[in-house]
C-alpha cells in the first residue's frame, strides 16, 4: 500500500493510494486532484496518513469481481425488510397509555397507520403489507370495524381518560369543549350525513358535527358526533352531561367558545350546578353593558369586571397586540369591500351583517356603497375580548384559563391534517364512529408522543420525530453458509439515533 502521483491529461494531478496486496496495482483510493503544488503536497501527506493508519494493509480483499459476487449474495439473503420505527416508539406509546388492553393486534395496526401514513382503509391494506409485511384484506378490517363499534368504543375512551388523568395527578376540575364539521367524498345525504355549515368550506359536501372535550394541555377526554345540519351550540351539553355522569364529576369549569353561548345553554349549565367562561360576543350586548365597556380606559393587558344578571360577570380584557390585528383586519375587509364594489360584483344580496358585509349599504334602489362612519366606529372595540363567567375565579385566571382554547383548536388541526381524519370514505354511521374513534385513540398517541418530546426538552418536533422514524427499517438476513437468520436494525444516521438514544428504544 503506497501513495502514487498521476499526471492528468488535463495538467492536474492525481494523488492515489495504491493497493498491491494481489499481486497487481490497484487503485485503492483517490485522495484528490489539483493543479496547485502547495495542495498536491497537502494530498499526498493526506494520503501517507491514511495508509499509515491502516498499517499499510489493503483493507479489500477481494477483486472487484468477487466483491459483486459478495453484493450479490448478501443481497439474496436479505429474507425481508420491513419498516419498525413506528412500531418501536409509538407502538410502546400506544402500550404504555394502555391501548394493548384492547385485545385486538389490528387495532394497534391501524392507529399507528392513521398516524403515520393516514389514507383510507383500503390504502391502509397496501401500506400494511408493503412496510410491514402484515398481510390483511379491506374487508377484515371492515369487520374488524363493526366489532370495535359493538364491544371496544367505550373502553377505548375510558383508557384515554384514565391515562389523561395520571397526567393530570388525579385531579381534572377544568373541560374545553369545542365543535367541528367532518366532510365526507359522497354527494348522499341520509340520517347522520347532511349538507351544513362547513368549517372546512366545503358546503357541497354531506358532513357531521364533531364535538370534542379535553384536558387543560389538550389531551382528549371525550367526544361525540351529530347531524351535520345540527346547531353547535346544542351538542355542548349531551357531551358534558355524559362525561359528568361517567366519571362522576360533581363540579367542572367548563370552558367554550361565544359560538356556543346561547341563553339556553348558559341555564342549563347553571341548572347542572357547573362553572363556566364564555367567550362573550359583547358588540351585541344590551346597551346599558356596551355602554360600560366602551367607558373603560384599559391599558395593555389590564382587564375589568363588570356586574351581570344573576350571578354572571363580564371580564374585559384588552391587549395592544390585538388591537392592532382588529384594526388590520378590518382594514383588509374594508379593501376588499372597495375593490368588490369598483369592479360591479355586489349586488342587494350582499347586504346583510356577514363579516365586513355589515359595512355596506344600499343608495335609493341601485347603487351600494360603504358606510364609512360605522366603519370608523367599530374601532372603539379593536383590542377589546369578553369573557362571561359565572364562577370564582380571578378575572386574570378567567382570561388565562379562556386563553388555553387554542389547545383543542390545536388538537382539532392534528386530527384534521397530521391524522387527516377527513375526509371520511364510510357511508355506514357504525363504521364512521369506528374510524372517529381510531382518529381518537391515534390523537391520543400524538399527544402523548408531544408530551414526552417537552418532558424531555428534545429539539425535534412531533412531526420531526414521526418523519424521522418512518426512516427506521429493521431486516432479515439467512445466510447461505447456514439456515441461521439474524435481524438487524438500520440506523443511518445522527437523527435516527438521536431518537433512540432520546425514548431509549430496545433495538434487539
């Protein structure tokens, strides 16, 4: 083994390492070309440093023919090569939540699979048996459906809830409840799947009316589905009465959005002896509460409470960073009004109190235009967010608690794009609720994968983690030596390990 310099036709220099181990010149290895001398020197003390750290020995011993024939044959041996990240980290999730007390493996199956690669059942067949070898026909997966809808739902819900509530240390006093529209690929309506209002924009579209409950950090504790042409606000009190019941909760905080604030449900929240923040639509107040909060003079982040009916309180809060968002918000909405009417397109059936529509207003029979001096007015409520309470809470709190919202606004987004539970391929309602109930377990999974990745202060995101272990694959090799087969994980890189040394997964 030596260091030679080539002459190029080119005029450069290459500096090669020469093996001569079979008898014959081999190139070994090209350390490099240049044409400068300076770097010729620095290749070639490159090159003695590498024979010399492999004690001038050629490390190939084979000609490059036997070499194929040595490729070739481990290639033949490999007896399989199946993907096993997922079930390496999510699958020992899925364990430790205690989902395996479901004794159905499939189960297990296809909540990893709407995790890692959601697509409809029939695609669920295809991924299955190509990454992981499990062979399983659409329709065992049909029937296994209808036996999770007759015997597993519950127990799927009551697993959830006693995981969520070792989290939580045994206590839970506060619910977020909210609503969303789940669209099916089918132009039919029937009992359950009707045309409403879409969230996702999709009216055409016969859908159901999802209603979900959670913990204070987001974690799914309940949920329900309705028609989809079923008023929201009246899916809130069926879900938190049945939950309430349950568990035997005596006393909860529940918290919602103002698009489920109704007179009725306020009263029968009351009547179940529940707490409860509201968000509160407060330009639509009676006057004399309008009148108060446009009298406030609140700087950045100072709130106010103003006496209600009854025992109802209205928290007002302001914060400078959303007064300037209203005020944009508006603005764009005004632009766009302007442009609509410069080019022709509105018409009378535009006036009406949708959106930005509200500033519009009709001239004699024909000519719309824009009322700008309530456009101006509505700036005194830019900045300004209420809130209706009933319990004990500090006005602060009040807020703080309304804020954490935005966890099962976030928990609805992982199911609608990272789990991709729409849209929904079933037309019977008993194996929609199956596969709303596998969505529901697979949210379960991803949030508790979230949780773990912040108790550990890991750098890598839930949807980092879950593309990097979609790259781990474990294989099979027989050798033609002997009928012993090994198995080896493939770790190729820092990302991979990085996980494995993160969650400590048994590779063996």
């Amino acid at each position: 083994m030596f260091v030679r310099c080539k002459r190029n036709k080119s005029g450069s220099t290459s500096v090669q390492i020469i093996d001569k181990s079979s008898g014959r010149y081999t190139v070994y290895q090209t350390v490099g070309s240049s044409s400068d001398q300076q770097e010729i020197d620095y290749l070639i003390k490159k090159g003695k440093r590498i024979v010399e750290n492999m004690g001038g020995q050629a490390s190939i011993p084979f000609h490059r023919s036997k070499e194929l024939d040595f490729i070739d044959t481990f290639l033949n041996s490999l007896d399989s090569m199946n993907l096993v990240g997922p079930e390496l980290l999510l699958g020992r999730i899925f364990n430790d939540i205690g989902f395996n007390l479901i004794d159905e493996e499939l189960f297990k199956h296809l909540v990893i699979t709407r995790i890692v690669y959601p697509v409809s059942k029939l695609k669920t067949t295809d991924y299955l048996m190509k990454y992981k070898g499990i062979d399983v026909s659409v329709y065992t997966i049909y029937r296994y459906l209808d036996k999770l809808h007759k015997q597993q739902i519950d127990l799927v819900k009551e697993i959830s809830f006693a995981h969520t509530l070792g989290i939580l240390g045994g206590k839970l006093s506060i619910v977020f409840y909210d609503v969303t529209t789940l669209y099916f690929e089918a132009s039919e309506e029937d009992d359950l799947r009707k045309t409403g209002f879409s969230k996702d924009g999709k009216h055409q579209h016969p859908q159901i009316v999802l209603g979900l409950l959670v913990s204070e950090n987001g974690y799914p504790l309940d949920y329900d589905i309705f028609e989809g042409n079923k008023y929201e606000g009246e899916t809130m009190m069926p879900i938190i009465e049945h939950f309430s019941a349950k568990y035997s909760f005596e006393s909860l905080v529940v918290v919602a959005d103002s698009g489920l604030l109704s007179r009725s449900n306020i009263q029968k929240l009351k009547d179940a002896g529940y707490q409860y923040i509201l968000g509160a639509r407060i330009k639509n107040m009676e006057n004399r509460i309008t009148e108060q909060i446009l009298s406030l003079k609140l700087s950045d982040k100072e709130s106010a409470e103003l006496k209600m009916d009854g025992t109802d309180k209205l928290i007002i809060g302001y914060k400078r960073s959303r007064a300037i968002k209203d005020g944009n918000n508006r603005k764009r909405g005004l632009e766009k009004l302007e442009k609509a009417i410069q080019s022709g397109r509105l018409g009378k059936k535009n006036i009406n109190n949708r959106g930005y529509n509200k500033y519009l207003t009709l001239n004699g029979q024909v000519e719309i235009s824009i009322n700008y001096d309530k456009y101006d007015e509505d700036s005194k409520w830019d900045g300004l967010k209420g809130y209706v309470t009933n319990g004990l809470l500090p006005k602060e709190e009040v807020i703080r608690q309304y804020s954490l919202l935005w966890n099962i606004e976030r928990t609805f987004r992982i199911s609608k794009s990272d789990l991709q539970i729409r849209p929904i391929f079933h037309r019977l309602r008993r194996r929609i609720e199956s596969h709303i109930c596998i969505s529901f377990a697979a949210c379960k999974v991803y949030k508790e994968l979230e949780r773990l990745l912040k108790e550990k202060k890991a750098v890598y995101s839930p949807e980092q983690t879950i593309d990097i272990i979609k790259t781990i694959y474990k294989v099979r090799i027989q050798t033609p030596y002997s009928e012993n087969i090994y198995e080896r994980l493939v770790i190729k890189n820092q990302d991979q390990q990085a996980i494995v040394d993160l969650f400590e997964l048994d590779l063996n």
